[in-house]
C-alpha cells in the first residue's frame, strides 16, 4: 500500500517486464471497535486489561498510518445529542464550502501540472503555500515534540491546515486551523491506546 500511495503508480516488475499503471486513489480506511466495545467510550468504561488496546492499535503499521492524512475517532452519539433540536450546518451549506474551497486550490495550482489539491502539493511549496504565522509555528513545534511526529506527519498537518483555511476562505492559516488539523492526527498520540 505505502509505496502507490507515495508514488501514485503501481509498478509491476516480472524477469522480462516492468510495467506502471497509474494510481491515483483517495483511501478510505476503517478499523472494527475495540473488542470490548467501550475503550473512549463517552459514557462506559473499558475494563479491559492495560496494554491490550496499545497490542490492538498496533495491527496498523506505523508508516501507513504516517501516510493517511486525518485519522477520525468515531465515538456512540448520545442520546441526547440525537434528540437535540439544535440545527446543525445541512449538506447543501457545507457543499457550498467544499466547492469553493476546490476553486481556491484550481487557482492556486493552474500552473502545476499533475496537482489539483492541497493533498497533492510537494514539500518544496509547503513553505510558500502554508506558511505559518509565529502563533501557529509555536503550536505546532510543540505538537512535534510532545508526540514526537515524524517530518511526514509535519507535511500532512501543513497541507490539511491550508485545506482547513480553503473552507473558510482564510488566506493566512490561523492556529484554530493548525489545532484542528493536529486534532486529526489521533492515531499519533503517544499512549493513545492505553
């Protein structure tokens, strides 16, 4: 999986052939719950003996997982929350902003061939497209030490930062971007798993 998904291609190399095939996917992964159901549960405890959830966790390996851009905990809905009246953003409105966000990235890579959206960008235009203010470089030098985040990790938090900055429109990339890009980087926390 790592290497076309760095590479975008699958090459398929035989005594007499090599042969690439163009790759270019957008992966959607998903793990089972925990066994017992209710490890981060929100509202019963795991009781679970410790360091089985960290031997569960590890099943996925570390430089995939450094290769998946938001990494999303799925928690029950209370049942509260699915009784609320409160009126949450519909689908039209967010539509809305996602098509205008994928404009803002066509503007921004018309000149580069073969890149269409933040994700794609390489790391030599991380400097020039997600520069940081001083605010925004101090969370996220703090965020590389406490979870001792690989330079890849750094990459995919600049790039989901600017894409966070595309949907409201924002030309500078504010903290409250950096902060919920790092939020989506879950699976990176040290002892996330117990």
């Amino acid at each position: 999986m790592r290497q076309p998904m760095e590479e975008i291609k699958v090459s398929i190399s035989r005594t007499k052939l090599a042969i690439d095939f163009p790759a270019s996917f957008m992966l959607i992964a998903s793990m089972n719950p925990y066994p017992c159901r209710f490890y981060n549960h929100p509202e019963k405890n795991c009781s679970c003996p410790p360091g089985s959830v960290t031997k569960y966790l590890n099943k996925i390996s570390g430089p995939l997982l450094d290769r998946i851009d938001l990494h999303v905990e799925v928690t029950p809905v209370a049942f509260s929350h699915l009784t609320s009246t409160h009126i949450q953003e519909g689908s039209f409105e967010i539509r809305k902003r996602v098509v205008q966000a994928r404009n803002l990235q066509d503007l921004r890579f018309k000149h580069k061939k073969g890149i269409y959206s933040n994700a794609q960008m390489e790391s030599a235009d991380l400097k020039k497209i997600c520069s940081l203010n001083n605010e925004s470089q101090t969370l996220i030098k703090k965020t590389m030490e406490q979870l001792n985040l690989s330079a890849r990790a750094y990459d995919r938090i600049l790039k989901v930062s600017r894409t966070i900055a595309d949907l409201e429109t924002s030309e500078e990339i504010l903290s409250s971007h950096v902060a919920e890009a790092i939020h989506f980087r879950n699976l990176d926390r040290e002892g996330w798993g117990g």
